[in-house]
C-alpha cells in the first residue's frame, strides 16, 4: 500500500512539474522604463507615494556615494495590445534620497530599509553606510534617517539616534550595518529597528548588533545593552518573525562564516535570549563545498507547509554539491509538540544541472508563483563560477518538495549571475512579478555589472488569488508589520506575515500581502491577528476572490486567533477506493466539503454523514474540509483505482 501511495503521488507531481514552459515568464525590461544600462546591486520594493502601486528603490553598487535610484510606478503612455500598463520613472533627484544637510557631497551608503517610524502612513527610509575590512573611504559618513512627505520625498532628521552609531571603541569610525528590520518588539504600537552589523574598523573588534527603540517622530534610542542584544560578530542581514507562536516578534540572524547565528526569543519583558543552539537554528550544521565554512546570506521565514509554524529558508554561500556538504536549505518547524525546533532538511530543494559546484547562493524570494496555494521559491546565485552561475526557480509539488523548473521556464540562460531579487505585483493583477539583476560576478572583477531585470508573471493570474493590506487599529503601528494574516480557502489554512526590512541587507517587499486560491472562487475566511496588547483579532467571512481588500482593524475581537485545531477530524481508510469514512466532534450544523487538486469542489454534505461516497472520483489527491463557526480542519485524502 505505501508504495501504490507513493507512486501515485510521484505520478501526480510529474504530471504537475511538467505543466510550465517559456510562457510563464516574460523579461520586460525595457517596457517597464528600465534601460539596458539600469545597474542595481540592492532592490526594495514598496509603496512610496500611497497610490498602491508598489516603487522600486537600488543602491547601484558599494563604496560611492549618490548612488541610490528611485524609480516611480506610473501608468504606461502606451495603449497598444500588449503593451506594459505601467512604467517606472527615475524620480532620484526630486525624491531626495541622496541629499545630506551638512555633507559637501551625497552621502554613501549601501543598505537602504523602509518602515513608517514616524506613524504617519508612509513609509520613511533608514540609509545605511557598510565597510568591508579595511576599505572605509568616507569615515566621516553616518547612518541616518529620512522622513517620508507621503509623496515620495525624503528630508533628514536632525538627532535621529542612527547617525550617533559608531565604532564602539573608536568612536571616528561609523557603524558598518549590514541590515534593519523593523519590529514592534515590546508593542507599544511604535516601530522598532533591529541592526545587522558587520565587520569591524582597522585593528578594532567585530561591530555588535543594535536594537533601537522608536520614539514614534523618526528618532530613536539605542537599547540595546538593556534588551541583550550584544552579539558581536559579522552579519549579512536578519529577520523578523514569531517563530514559537506566542505572539511577539523574534529575531533570527545571518552570519558571515564566523558564527552560527542567532534565534533571539522575545522574552515578552523588553529583552531577547538566543536559543539558536536549543532549537537547531544554525548557519553552519555542516561544513560547505570541500570543508569551507558556510556563510548565510539570509534568512527568510516563511509557513511553506501551511501548517501554522514559520520554517525558514537558509541562503547559504560556499555550499556543495556531495553528500555530507551543506547548502541551501530549508529549516522545518516542528511545531508546539517539539518546542518549535527547525530541522534542516537538505533533499527538499533539487537542482538540475548544469549547475556550479561551488554554490554562492545570495538572495531568495518566498511566492506563490502559480497561485495554486502552494508557496514556491527564487534563489540567486553569483559570485564565483559565472559560466554555471544562474537563477533557480522552485516550484512546490504536493509532496512539499521543491523542482527546480527553471530550464522549462527559459530562464536557465536568460539570466547569468543573480545577486538580489525581490517579488511585486507591479500592476496589480493578483500575480507575484519579480525584478532581479543579472550579471553580479565580482570574482571576477566586474563589480558595476549588476543589470536590472524585470519579470512579467504570466500564469498566476489563471487561478485565482486575494490581497490583503492592513492599516493598523489604534496601539497598532501604521501598516501592522508583525501582523499575521490567515487565509483560509478550498480545505487549505495559509498564514503569512507583514515583514519590512527581512533577508540580505534589509531586501524590502510591498506591504501588501497576496495570497493564491486555486480554482476557490471565494474565501471562506481571513484572520488577522495584531501585533498589540491585549492580543485581538479581525475576522472577515465569505470574501470573493480576485481582489485587494484593506483591513483597518476597525471591529477587533480580543484574545487568541479561533484555532483549527479546536475541531477533530479522523479519516479512513487511507488511500480510499470507494468509501471514505470520517469522525469528528462537529457540531450538528457544520459542513464538510472535498476539493481536488485543482481547488474544485466536488462534494459537500453535513459532518454527521460520516462517509462520503468517492467511487466515481478519478485517482488523485483530496483535501477533506471541516468548517466550523471560526475554525477550519482539513485532511488530503489519497484516491486510488
């Protein structure tokens, strides 16, 4: 019986692998307003001037100055068939972002981040000065603050906390930062900032992390000797999620080869404790390609199984390819019944050839590429072999393993050496877009070689999908980062959260949150619960698809998000062939339904039936669905002929 099961669904992945080819993706570079000598080596992807429609910020290349970009989302001039419905304009010079009041010249910077930190509704800019080693050419540079005017031009903030960050031992030379994440670490409704360092000044100590509180007006205080955020070694960036379920925002670190990095715990009292080595959280569980250490480029928490607990993709840099060498990986949550350990599972991901043998992973992108309710993946990788270098599109089978169908695509030689990516919905027709760069390869020496590219989805709006953006109630900061958003649809419970600020150098994704739904023409439900004390939530029933729908947590209802798990459902026997029997402890007036693969239902009775009659059902997998008043129980039931 196992292995009729596991043929089937071996069958059913191949059949559903199979399915892509070059019209999923389009590269529409130019169209979009991007020239061909549009360079970026960091993307942020966000709403600048309120209209909905997401803006594209670069930083173009490291150690000048003047060298952020902003480009504007504006409708298209052209009304051709087929022509882009909207543009991107350089608004650099009008937005700002260069300009220093008291510098003769703009300012360096390398790491840009957005977060509303003043909580006026708009997203303000934290500029960031990075330094490798002993190459510091403006040690007079600071990091600072910029207000945003709501329309996309930025001003400095005078005493704003960030430009008083320093050296700890050499107070000449500047924090060098390689990331900021925001978080409502103590929710008080005000956002907070927690800094990656890296590096260190000459002959100096390794920088330590900083956490700042905010004060709400774009100023901030450093806090973090209070909070125990000491940690004193090189980072490539860091993540915010709550990772153990409790509500308040956790803190997960990307080292630079020289430790395993950090799981800062939400302790609930305004301090962190790292129980990364308690919970299996760890860069460096293997060694890479031919003994080297492991770097982690990033961390992106993501819930790819949809069972409720946020895993984590580890990007990893010297990985290999042989047995008993690590690489990028994805780290499982258990869940409560094993205190949230993260389990490394290497064979998820699986990679076609050709391929690099020294892997310089560097960049990644949770997303629904299909919208099929299935959380898909985007891997960069650049840096040290540019001739096998190149982009690695995952798609996620039913099994939750990941395929790599980037060759099906077209996309294996389009694009070469890919350092940064982000996903958007540029146009707003309920699909993931992607704007990545191409041509990264340093290692051999071309730095300022890092050429935009634009990625035009093709295929996610063939299902179905819903948006979600929040607006933050009363002790809630403006946009809800740190907001978990439940989507419950077809018998599949999805949960997501609003991050600003997460992965390599602060990578940034629009606020809003886009969810697919397959063939589900309707949602049954969405649950957001609020980063806020006393926790409450905000509940919707019966949404149709298709749209982007705002929550503004106007009617809250107080205590813990309705839990699934409330309802019991046992099926069985498993696989089924005629009759499919079900227990549960529903009340008299609840329903079950069975959808197929596709998201289609294909019956629906009372859950006092107790059996449903499948013998004229094709083979396949199902989801079994109870729904309650608030709570949704699903099983995937496997049909055999």
């Amino acid at each position: 019986m196992r292995r009729l099961l596991t043929l089937l669904a071996f069958f059913l992945l191949t059949v559903s692998l199979h399915a892509q080819d070059n019209t999923w993706f389009e590269i529409i570079t130019q169209d979009v307003g991007f020239g061909n000598d549009t360079k970026a080596l960091r993307i942020n992807a966000m709403d600048l001037d309120g209209d909905r429609y997401p803006d594209i910020a670069v930083v173009r290349g490291v150690y000048k100055r003047g060298d952020i970009r902003v480009y504007m989302n504006q409708p298209g001039t052209t009304v051709l068939p087929g022509a882009a419905p909207r543009r991107f304009v350089d608004n650099t010079v009008a937005s700002g972002v260069n300009q220093h009041p008291s510098l003769d010249t703009t300012k360096k910077v390398e790491c840009i981040s957005f977060g509303d930190m003043d909580n006026d509704g708009d997203l303000d800019l934290i500029n960031g000065v990075w330094m490798y080693r002993d190459n510091i050419p403006f040690p007079e540079d600071r990091c600072e603050v910029m207000l945003n005017d709501g329309h996309g031009v930025f001003t400095h903030v005078e005493n704003d906390g960030f430009e008083s960050l320093s050296d700890p031992t050499d107070p000449q030379w500047p924090l060098s930062c390689s990331g900021f994440s925001y978080l409502d670490y103590d929710l008080d409704g005000i956002l907070d900032v927690y800094i990656a360092a890296y590096w260190r000044t000459p002959d100096g100590p390794f920088h330590p992390d900083r956490l700042m509180k905010g004060n709400g007006d774009g100023t901030f205080v450093d806090v973090s000797q209070e909070a125990r955020v000491t940690t004193a070694w090189p980072m490539q960036g860091a993540s915010v999620t709550d990772w153990n379920n409790d509500g308040w925002q956790d803190v997960l670190t990307s080292p630079y080869c020289r430790s395993n990095g950090s799981l800062l715990r939400n302790e609930q009292v305004g301090k962190f404790r790292d129980v990364a080595p308690m919970v299996g959280y760890n860069a460096r569980t293997l060694q890479g390609d031919n003994g080297q250490n492991l770097c982690q480029w990033g961390a992106y928490p993501y819930d790819y199984d949809n069972d409720g607990d946020m895993d984590v993709l580890q990007v990893l840099v010297h990985g290999g390819l042989d047995s008993g060498e690590g690489r990028t990986t994805i780290a499982t949550n258990l869940g409560p019944a094993e205190d949230y350990d993260l389990v490394q599972e290497l064979d998820r991901l699986h990679r076609k050839s050709p391929q690099s043998y020294h892997l310089g992973n560097m960049d990644a992108q949770w997303l629904d590429i299909n919208n099929d309710m299935l959380a898909d993946i985007i891997v960069t990788e650049c840096e040290y072999l540019d001739a096998t270098d190149r982009p690695f599109f995952y798609l996620q089978g039913e099994d939750n393993h990941f395929y790599d169908i980037t060759g099906a695509l077209g996309l294996r030689n389009a694009i070469h050496s890919p350092h940064s990516i982000e996903a958007l919905d540029y146009d707003r027709d309920g699909d993931y877009d992607i704007i990545m760069n191409s041509n990264h390869f340093s290692a051999q020496g071309n730095t300022d070689r890092a050429d935009l590219v634009f990625l035009e989805n093709r295929i996610g709006n063939q299902n179905n999908w819903i948006g979600v953006q929040l607006s933050g109630p009363a002790g809630v900061n403006s946009f809800g980062v740190g907001a978990r958003v439940y989507v419950h649809a077809g018998g599949v419970r999805q949960m997501r959260e609003v991050q600003a600020g997460r992965g390599h150098f602060s990578g940034q994704q629009p606020m809003e949150l886009l969810f697919g739904l397959a063939q589900n023409a309707t949602v049954d439900s969405i649950v957001v619960r609020w980063p806020r004390q006393p926790f409450a939530h905000t509940l919707l029933t019966d949404v149709p698809a298709n749209q982007y729908i705002d929550i503004d947590g106007s009617v809250l209802a107080t205590g813990e998000v309705p839990a699934p798990q409330d309802l019991t459902l046992e099926i069985y026997p498993q696989p089924v062939r005629d009759q499919l029997h079900f227990t549960t402890n529903a009340e008299a007036d609840m329903r079950v339904q069975l959808h197929n693969a596709l998201g289609q239902k294909v019956y629906e009775g009372p859950a006092t039936s107790s059996w449903i009659d499948v013998s004229a059902l094709r083979a396949g997998m199902y989801i079994l669905t109870l729904r309650g008043r608030d709570d949704v129980r699903s099983e995937r039931v496997c049909v055999v002929r």
